[in-house]
C-alpha cells in the first residue's frame, strides 16, 4: 500500500516539474492617469526565460524609462508603469519559457483621467454686446459631461438661445449684458465614476463706450463753396464726450468748422482739395474710449479728352488703342467689348468672364498716370467692332465709343452636308464673312454653276449667304459642290456634299401600358434618321390573326409615347410601329403582344383651368382619359372653398362635355375642384384642381383714361350734377305729358291752377284708387302697364311714383255700368311678368294677374271716369260679373272728373275676363299663377340652352309696335283715348282689406 502511494505522487511531481504555470497578480488593474502601479508575475515550474510584452506585442525591455522590468528571482517578475498616461492602456502578457516548454498570462491594464481642470480663469471680462466664450477646459477618461450653472440654477440652452454650451465644454453668450454679470459654476461629471467636481468662475462685462458713424465716407466737390457735414452718434454709461481729430490735431469751433452742442457733427466749410483725408470721431468715459474713422472724399468729375477710331488688316502684329481721361482723383480707365471686359493686370479665366484678358497674351491693357492703351496682337476678324472706353472715380464716370475696323478675306461658315432625294430640291447654304464683301461662286467638277449643261441647280444670294438649289434627278446629282468666295484681301473655297437621304430605321417599342380600351405604346426614336427629320409614326394594331389597323401620329419633339384608342377590353392584340420622314416609310417594327385591361370604372380626367375675363369666374377643361371599357354616363362636378367644408351642390354633365365655367367666385379665395367620370362599372377616381381667385379690382381707379386731371371728388360732383339735371329732364316731361310731378305739385299747390290739359280737380287732391265697399265682395282692379318697372319685376313691393294718391280713399256710390279699356296695339316682349302686390295690402289679400295684348283699338261705353295716361301705368275699374260689350267711343268733354285712379268698384261674383280684340278678333288671355320663390345658384354658369321660367309671360308676339308715344284727343263730340305698348293686369283684392294710405293704387 504504501508503494502505491509514493509511486503515485512520484508521477505528480515528474508531471508538474514538466508543465510550467504562469500567473499575474493583480489579475487586472486600474491606474489613474500620472500614478504609478506594478504587476508581479509568478511562475511555477522551472523557467529559463520570464519575458513582459506590451499591448503592441513588442518585448519590453528592462532599460524602458516609462515602464520597469526586474526579475527578483527564477520563479517572478516584476513590470511597473511609472506615471501613467492613456497610451500604456491595454493588455500586459507574461511569458516564462524552459527549452520547448511556454507558459503565459495576460493582465489587462485601464488607464483613466480624473476630472481635471486645465483651464478655467476666473474673473473674466467681456465687453458688452460681445459674443462672450466662458472658459472651462476639464479633461477626464472618459470625458465628463458639463454642466453649467447660473445664480443656482442650471442654464437651459433651449430655452434661451443667446446661451451655447460649445463641444470644448465653454459657454458661450451671444450679445453679452450687463445683467449676464456674476458667478458662474462649470460642473464636470463622470456618471460611470460617479466623480463630480466644479469650478466657480466670476464674469465681468465691460460697457464701453459706442459709437457709430452716420456715414463712413462722405464725398464733396472742391472748390465749388459747399460744405461737408460729418456725424457720429456715440452711446455708453456714463455719457461719453465727442470730440473730432485731423491728422492727430483735435479739432474746435472757428472759421474752417463749427461743432454742435455735443460735438456729434462736424461741418467743414468751404471744402477744398486739401480739407481729404480721414476725420476721428472720439467717445470718451470712465469705461475707456473708442473712435470710428469719417472719411472725406474731395472728387473732380472724370472726363475723356483722346480717343480715335482705327483700322487694321487681318494678321497685323498689332493694332493700340488709346484713350485719355481727365479727373481729380485719377480715374480708371477699362475698356470692353460686347459682353467681354479688358481690365489691366487681371489675368483671364472661365470662372471671370467679365475680367477679361486672353491667356495668350494677344489683348493686354496698360495704363499710365491719365492714359491707357488696348494693344491686339495678332489681329483677328472677330477684332472688329465698337470699344468702349470707359474713365470713372468714386463720384462718376465718362465713357466714348470708337470703332475697330479690321479687313480681312472671306470666312466660309455653316454644315458642309445636306440631305434630299431624287426629285425633292434642296438648298446648300454658303455663309460667307468677309470685309470687304466678297464675291461668290459656286463649281461642279470644276464647272461653274448654273452652266448649259445643268438645268436643275439655282443660285440665290443674299449680303452674307448663297444658297444653291438642287433638285437632283438621278444618282449623279449627288456629290461634291464647291463654294468659292474672293475679295481684295483674298480668297477662300470650300467642299459641301450633297447625300442621298434614306428611309430612317424602325423604331424600338419598350413596352405598353394597356388600360381597358386604350394602350400607350412607349418605344425609342430610330437609330438612323436617313439623314432628313421624322415628321410622323405610323402605329398598327391587330387581334392575333386579323388584318391590321393603323393610324399615323404627328412626330413633335421628344415624342415618345402614343396612345391608341378604340380598344376592347380583356382582349389580346399585336402592335408594331414604323417612321415617316420625307423620303418615305421606314421599315417596321417587330410587332409586341399586349392584353387590354378587364371592363373596368374609368380614369380619372385630366383638368386644367383658364380665368375668364373676369377674375372671379373660372373655365374648367377636362381631358377624357380611358373609359374603362365602357362608354362614360356622365361627368360629375363639385367644388368648395378650401377654407370650409361645405361642398357647392353637385353638377351633373352629360358624356361629351368637356368644361364648365364657375362664376360669381369669391374673390382672393382659394378653391378646390373635383371632376369625377362614371361609367356602367362606377366611379373614377377625382381629378383634382386647386386655384385662387384674383383680387377684387378697385371699384373707381384712381385715374381713368382721357380724365385722368380729375379727381374723385370731381367726378362724384360731375356725377351728381348729370343725375340731377336728368331728375329735372324727366319733371318737365311728366308735367306737360303726364300733368304730374313736382312741377305739376308747384303749379297746383302755389299758383292755384291745373296744368295744361288737366282733365279733374280730383287729381289736384290726390284722389285714392280704391274705395271702401261695404259689400264685403272682391274687388278687381284693372291696370295697364306700359313696361316693366324694376322694382316690380322681383314681384316685390310696388314703390309709390309721382301720381300716386296720397290721400285717404274717399267713399264713393258702387257704379253698376261696365268699364271697358281702350287698349292700343301693344308689342310683345320676351321679359317674364310677375304677379306683385303693394306694401300695404292685406295679408289676407289674392292677386291675380292677367296679362293681354291687343292690335286694334276696342270701343268703349259710357263710364264716368276718364282714363289718364300715366308713364308708367293706367287704372280703371271692371264688373267682374259681366262680359262688356264693344260700344262706341265716349266722348269724354262732358263726363265728370275724377281721380285717373279712382273709380267705384262694383262687387265681384264671378271670374272676370276682359276682352282684347287682334285684327283677326281672337283673345289672348292667361290663366293665373303664382309665381314660385325660386333661387339662381350664383356660382354657376353652364353653357347650353336657356331654361324656360316657371312663370312665362302671355303675350300675342304677333302684334307689331306701332306708336312710341301717347295723345289724348279732347273735342265736343267725342273723346277718345290712345294707350302704348299696354299690358292689362287685373288684380282682384278683398273689400274687407283695410284702407290706409292712398299709395294702395298705381298711376
């Protein structure tokens, strides 16, 4: 047992004095940037060589400065890092090595920097209104996070954008106050660390005096007796005093200058040449000074006093132009041609074309003192032409023009080819710059042309080109044709080929975009033209199998896609496409298969908009696109203004239609539009369209054509003037017409007598027109109206006119006689008649109103009123229960007066109608109606025939017009009545309404 035992632990001991085992304490270690620290390295086995290697791999060696290797005895090894930096970081290995037997460890090695402020000054001083850059420089590994406190609180960045915290870690305040002054705490923070540390630093602001001068440079004419005002306007705490220097002199108040009350302006009197330079304004207080610079600029208008035209010859050596100039200071001279400028000691370049001087040194500028000199070396045609000299200083500028005229031999110019076909002319230009003008010939094979024996060629020349028109009849027309041009200075030819052109090439279809009953082919122009322009595609499409069909599309610039229509859906078809040019026809392309889309809601239109004349209406235009396979209904049209979400009432439009005008828009507003195309399948997608309205014109322009002296107020003057004198115009008219109007009130009331005619003193009183009826039954009131009133149109209010009543209606007997109206030819008009009551009836009442025309005079009986003509209407009275009779004319001489508007009206009880007799005796009569409240939408105007009215006027358009005016014819056996485009309305009003006011009745 005990042999066991020993031969077991012999092999342990062999074994382990075999195997060598490295370890390195401590296992990691953490040094501060500047402190020292050393790594022991134990081996245990037996080890010749013990070795220290660097995180780079390197062997350290002991006679290192920075990092120390000893080996105290066989088994250890001591590594030590004397004042540590950042790049010492990394992982140590130790090596222990016997014959062929290695063993190794490794450490790794953390360097840090604690907080550590390298700079931070405290006080700083900034001046006011400075960008001021707080200095705080703290290092740390890794870096700290800065933290920046004011009067115990921590400066908010976003809050305040005059503070920055920079990525140094300073703090910058742009436009420093005075109220930024005090102590300011910059903390430093390693969160991994947890270390913390700060600094207190106290900020200053200065407030230095400042100044700012009212102009940097002030410019003057000497010796002309002006004087220069120079001004400065200074600012600090406490008041700062001004003062101004001259060539370090300080200046005071005497005979040359003068100072105001706080020394801020300085005038100069008498200016002269010597009175140039620079003036100091100095602001002065407790804080320090500071100074700004006036400068003052005596100048002398330049003038150019030398400058001739020249003439050179092509390829001279040189040609100088010269020009002087006068002024005071002296002015630069620069010269320029077309858009290039010549300017002396500036080098020429791409990127300053207005600085121009070649690069081959053939155009150089040199100027002396007053003078200066374009030399062109070298010269060139292109030489010839206007120069400008131009002479400027600080105050202005003179500049003359003079003229290089360089002779040299013709300069053929232009393509030397040309392309056409047999029996298509063609015309090859020969472009010819010459001067003097050069003569031109044109040769074929060393004949010149047009010759006997060339019948198919013309010359046309003009100042500068010769063209030769060919029409080439076969193969042996095309070739070379020579064009020699020659003047005194020489002579110059050039070949121009004239090519058979050919049919261009197919072009290339890149794909199709099928829709249900259109496609859009997009291909590639041909590779080869054939020499002359594509003027047109010929596009074909089949069903598989069948025979072709084809349209020919106009070529336009960059046309590369064409649309075909007429296509059935989900349907299979073939495409191919071919070139036009004039020669002919190009060959085909390989035909491309493509499948039509299933029946399908249409796309949406394309719109696009156009304003009207005026800018509140607005055409929309829209462009069908692919119906889906199925012919469009109709289109659907609404609109809003973009600012409210109410939606105009929607437009219906039949298939076809393609626009619709908007009007009555708000101005200044911006709309959006929605077109919407439906088919059997449905709704398309809107097409969309936004647009503004323009703003709304002035209503009265400031100035107006031919009266643009005028003002407002002499227009509005003139305005009132013309309405007045027309007010007068038509009193004067009614009066002696009508026997009513102011006019006829003046004559009544304060001469005590009728106007001329005057038929009633009931019509001085004002008479009402109706009267009171006990009966309780309708009253039909029958009036005759000569035209439409405005008022009366809109079927509102009737507004009282100079005959209307405005007295009580006085009670009168009921007269049991008819009244017949004795109506003239009346003419037919298109205007809609509507049925209108007066302000004051009953709402209880009902109108009717029948409107007639007549084309003969109709004879009525005895009545005891007199019918009066009015300019605007006639009234009387009817039974309504009897049919009048025709009877003879009344003769009106000895029948009582009474108000023209007034009569007794008998009981209504039954329909009433009135007689109106044509040539042929036939009535016109209409049914009543009441006329609907209608409203015409505003917004909206679409072009197509005009809806009938609801209520359409009655009228007999067969009746010619016959008389324009009106007679009353008063003798003693007859009386008799002549009435005007007349139309009769009879309005039946209950006698229960009540009566209070006499402008009840129309005249």
């Amino acid at each position: 047992m005990l042999q066991i035992r020993d031969i077991i632990w012999g092999l342990l001991f062999i074994g382990c004095a075999a195997t060598i085992q490295v370890q390195i304490t401590p296992t990691q270690g953490e040094i501060s940037v500047g402190e020292s620290k050393f790594f022991l390295c134990e081996v245990v086995g037996d080890a010749k060589d013990i070795d220290w290697y660097d995180p780079s791999g390197e062997r350290i060696l002991p006679n290192r400065p920075d990092i120390f290797v000893s080996r105290s005895d066989e088994a250890t090894s001591t590594l030590t890092i004397y004042h540590a930096n950042v790049d010492n970081a990394g992982i140590y290995k130790c090596v222990a090595k016997n014959g062929d037997k290695e063993a190794q460890a490794t450490v790794q090695v953390k360097i840090f920097q604690k907080i550590t402020f390298q700079s931070a000054p405290s006080p700083q001083e900034f001046s006011e209104g400075d960008d001021a850059d707080i200095i705080c420089d703290v290092v740390s590994s890794p870096p700290p996070a800065i933290i920046w406190k004011h009067k115990g609180s921590k400066i908010q960045v976003a809050k305040d954008v005059r503070f920055r915290i920079m990525g140094n870690g300073h703090l910058q305040i742009r436009g420093i106050k005075k109220t930024d002054e005090g102590m300011y705490n910059c903390e430093a923070r390693v969160m991994a660390r947890g270390e913390i540390d700060f600094r207190m630093i106290k900020v200053v602001v200065n407030v230095l005096p400042t100044i700012r001068a009212r102009q940097s440079e002030v410019n003057a004419t000497a010796d002309v007796g002006n004087s220069a005002l120079l001004a400065c306007d200074a600012d600090g705490f406490p008041e700062p005093t001004v003062t101004w220097a001259h060539n370090n002199i300080v200046l005071e108040t005497g005979d040359k200058y003068s100072l105001n009350e706080d020394g801020s302006e300085l005038v100069i009197k008498d200016v002269k040449k010597v009175d140039e330079g620079d003036y100091t304004c100095i602001a002065k207080n407790k804080a320090g000074e500071k100074a700004e610079e006036v400068s003052l600029n005596v100048f002398v208008q330049p003038k150019i006093t030398y400058l001739n035209n020249q003439t050179a010859s092509e390829f001279d050596e040189k040609v100088i132009l010269t020009c002087e100039a006068s002024g005071d200071p002296t002015p630069d001279i620069s010269w320029s041609f077309e858009n290039r400028v010549f300017t002396e000691g500036q080098q020429a370049s791409w990127t300053r074309p207005d600085k121009y001087e070649s690069l081959d040194r053939n155009i150089v500028v040199r100027s002396h003192a007053r003078v200066s000199s374009l030399t062109l070396k070298n010269v060139q045609f292109t030489y010839a032409g206007q120069y400008l000299c131009t002479a400027n200083n600080s105050i202005g500028q003179d500049n003359q023009q003079m003229y290089l005229e360089v002779r040299y031999a013709p300069k053929i110019l232009g393509p030397v080819t040309a392309y056409t076909w047999e029996g298509n002319p063609a015309n090859i230009s020969c472009e010819v710059e010459a001067h003097p003008g050069a003569s031109v010939v044109w040769f074929r094979d060393g004949l010149q042309l047009p010759s006997a024996n060339v019948t198919n060629t013309k010359i046309y020349n003009t100042p500068t080109i010769s063209y030769l028109e060919i029409t080439p009849e076969s193969q042996n027309d095309f070739g070379s044709y020579n064009c020699t041009a020659t003047n005194v200075m020489g002579t110059e030819s050039k070949e121009f080929l004239l090519i058979q052109a050919e049919v261009p090439s197919s072009p290339e279809i890149q794909q199709v975009e099928p829709f249900s009953s259109t496609a859009v082919v997009e291909f590639e122009e041909p590779d080869s033209m054939g020499g002359v322009p594509i003027i047109k595609y010929r596009v074909e499409w089949r069903l598989p199998g069948q025979a072709w069909n084809g349209r020919v599309y106009d070529a336009e610039e960059d046309t590369t896609r064409i649309t075909i229509v007429d296509l059935k859906p989900e349907t299979t078809y073939e495409v191919r496409m071919s070139a036009i040019n004039g020669k002919g026809e190009g060959e085909r392309s390989p035909a491309s298969t493509f499948k039509t889309e299933p029946v399908r809601e249409p796309s949406a239109p394309k719109l696009e908009v156009k304003v009207q004349n005026r800018g509140n209406s607005l055409k929309v235009n829209w462009i069908k696109q692919d119906d889906g396979g199925s012919p469009i209904k109709h289109y659907l049209v609404r609109y809003k203004a973009k600012h409210t979400s109410h939606w105009k009432p929607e437009i219906r439009l039949p298939n076809g239609s393609e626009y619709v005008v908007l009007s009555g828009l708000d101005w200044n507003t911006e709309y959006e539009i929605h077109v919407v195309a439906e088919n059997q399948q449905g709704k398309s997608e809107p097409g969309i369209l936004s647009f503004r309205t323009a703003i709304e014109p002035t209503t009265i322009p400031d100035a107006m054509d031919g009266v643009s002296g005028l003002g407002t107020g002499a227009i509005v003057g003139i305005l009132i003037v013309v309405f007045f004198l027309l007010l007068v115009g038509v009193d004067v008219t009614c009066y002696f017409l009508n026997k009513c109007g102011l006019l006829m009130c003046i004559a009544v009331n304060f001469c005590g007598k009728a106007g001329p005619g005057a038929k009633s003193k009931d019509i001085e009183e004002g008479k009402a027109a109706f009267t009171k009826d006990e009966s309780k039954e309708p009253i039909v009131e029958v009036r005759t109206e000569e035209e439409h009133i405005p008022n009366q149109e809109g079927g509102g209010p009737t507004e009282p006119n100079e005959t209307t009543p405005l007295t009580e209606p006085e009670p009168a007997a009921a007269d049991t006689t008819s009244t017949v109206v004795n109506l003239l030819p009346s003419t037919a008009t298109n205007s809609v008649t509507e049925s209108f009551s007066t302000a004051h009836s009953s709402p209880a009442s009902e109108s009717t109103m029948l409107t007639t025309s007549a084309s003969s005079p109709t004879k009525v009986a005895p009545a005891k009123s007199s019918p009066q003509n009015s300019p605007v209407a006639q009234s009387s009275s009817v039974k309504a229960n009897t049919q009048p009779d025709v009877g003879p004319l009344v003769d009106l001489s000895d029948t009582p007066k009474v108000p023209h508007s007034s009569n007794p009206i008998p009981p209504v009880s039954g329909p009433v109608s009135l007689p109106s007799a044509n040539a042929d005796g036939l009535q016109s009569q209409c049914d009543p109606v009441k006329a609907p409240d209608s409203t015409q939408n505003k917004d909206l105007q679409v072009d197509g025939p005009a809806k009938d009215a609801p209520n359409a006027l009655c009228t007999d358009s067969t009746t010619p017009a016959q008389n324009d005016g009106k007679a009353v014819k008063d003798d003693n056996t007859k009386g008799e009545t002549e009435v005007k485009n007349a139309t009769t309305e009879v309005k039946t009003v209950p006698n229960e309404a009540p009566q209070t006011n006499g402008n009840e009745s129309k005249a």
